[in-house]
C-alpha cells in the first residue's frame, strides 16, 4: 500500500512538473510572438505611414504642377521614400512623377548634370516597379515620356508606349496625360501605334472629354491637324459641334 502511495505521489509529482514545464513554454511563446509581433508592427509602421502620405501626393501631383521643387527634393530624399516598397505602385508612381518634375525643370534650366540624375534614378524605379506590376499602364507611359525627355525616339521607346496602351486602354485619367504626349510625335509612329492614338482621341471627344482633346489639338502642326480633324469628322454633329466650339474659346 506503501508503495502504491509512493508511486502515486511521484507520478503527480511529474504531471506537476510537465504541467509547470508548458506554462513556462506558453509564457515564453507569449513574450517572444509579443516581441516579434511588437518588431513587425516597428518594421511596417513606417512603411505604412510612407504609403499613406505618398498615395495622397499621387493624387495632388496628378492634379496639380504647383509644387515647389525644394518640397519635391527633400521628399525624395526622406527616409520614408526609402522604405516603399517596389509593389507598392501608388507610392512608387508618387515618387516618379516628382523625379519626372525635377527632371523637367532640369532640362528646361539647361542643368544637365542634374537632368542626368534625375533621369537615372528615375529609369532604375521605372525598372523596379514594373518588375513588379507590369501591367501598370501610367508607368509605362512615365518610362515613355522620359525616353522622349531624352530624345529617344526609336523602336524601343515606341514600344513602351505601345505596352501602355495595351495594360489600359480604356481609362480616360490614363488616355488624357497619354495623348498629350503621344500626339505630337503621331507622324513617327507605325501605322498600328498611330491607330491606337487617334483611336484614342476620337474615343475621348466622344466620351465628352473636348475640352482635355482641344489642348494637343491646338497646338498640334498643320499635319496632325489634318489627321485629328478627320477623327472629328467621323464624329455626329453634336460632338463635332462641341468639339469645336471648346476650340474656338
């Protein structure tokens, strides 16, 4: 009976013992998923934040050209644009459109050295963001507008603007800023290219966007004129009609 008792008591003694071993295992768990979750929270709450500020300047930058170039600069040297992610398209184009800006007004003030900079930095995001999401059709068209910034107006370039048109041809934000672009080279063009642009000018007019399609009509050459007029003509009378009107203001 003795030793029933005694065996009896060193098997509780045990249980306890196993019993103490996976509490202390579950506290351990608990404070070590606690710290990773605390390091995952430390990692992506800046990232997070970065995303949130950089998805609301896409939106401003894609409305509006005022914006101070020093601003631009020392957003593009903040630690947040450092830790955008590639995927992260929002804040990606955010950061291609102030290079774009940068780039832009390097050129016009003949800083070449700058321009250059600008320029690569900018084509080594294009390169990585499309990597990424290559169905994006505005940084196509960004990777398009900076070959033409450059001068480059062969095959390759014409390609990327074809890659644009191809991952979206049917959104009016995207075809308003592609056609101010791709307009004034349209006589360059292969005639499948050429198609997609004026294709896409008529569809914009008949979609009642004349106003934004009178801009690079305007100040299109006597050529272009002649290939954008017959796109209107093909047109009813009611949009021909306010087509040119909006021209006449």
């Amino acid at each position: 009976m003795k030793s029933f008792r005694t065996r009896l008591h060193n098997c509780s003694c045990q249980v306890r013992r196993i019993f103490l071993r996976l509490d202390i295992i579950r506290r351990c768990l608990a404070v070590v998923l606690g710290s990773a979750g605390l390091a995952w929270g430390i990692n992506v709450l800046p990232t997070s934040e970065a995303a949130d500020d950089f998805r609301f300047l896409e939106g401003q930058l894609l409305q509006s050209d005022a914006f101070n170039p020093n601003t631009l600069t020392h957003k593009l040297a903040s630690p947040a644009a450092r830790v955008v992610r590639d995927c992260d398209t929002h804040s990606q184009t955010a950061l291609l459109l102030m290079e774009m800006r940068l780039a832009q007004a390097a050129l016009r003030a003949g800083a070449v050295a700058e321009f250059e900079q600008r320029a690569l930095s900018m084509d080594f995001r294009l390169k990585r963001t499309l990597a990424c999401e290559p169905r994006q059709s505005f940084v196509w068209l960004l990777a398009f507008s900076l070959d033409v910034m450059h001068g480059r107006l062969n095959e390759q370039a014409l390609n990327l603007l074809a890659m644009s048109y191809q991952t979206s041809p049917n959104e009016a934000w995207i075809a308003i800023r592609r056609m101010m672009v791709a307009i004034p080279l349209v006589l360059i063009m292969p005639e499948h290219l050429k198609e997609e642009v004026l294709g896409e000018f008529q569809q914009l007019v008949q979609d009642g966007f004349a106003r934004e399609a009178a801009l690079p009509y305007s100040s299109a050459s006597t050529s272009v004129r002649a290939l954008l007029q017959a796109r209107i003509e093909r047109l009813d009378p009611g949009q021909q009609k306010q087509f040119w009107d909006v021209t006449r203001q």
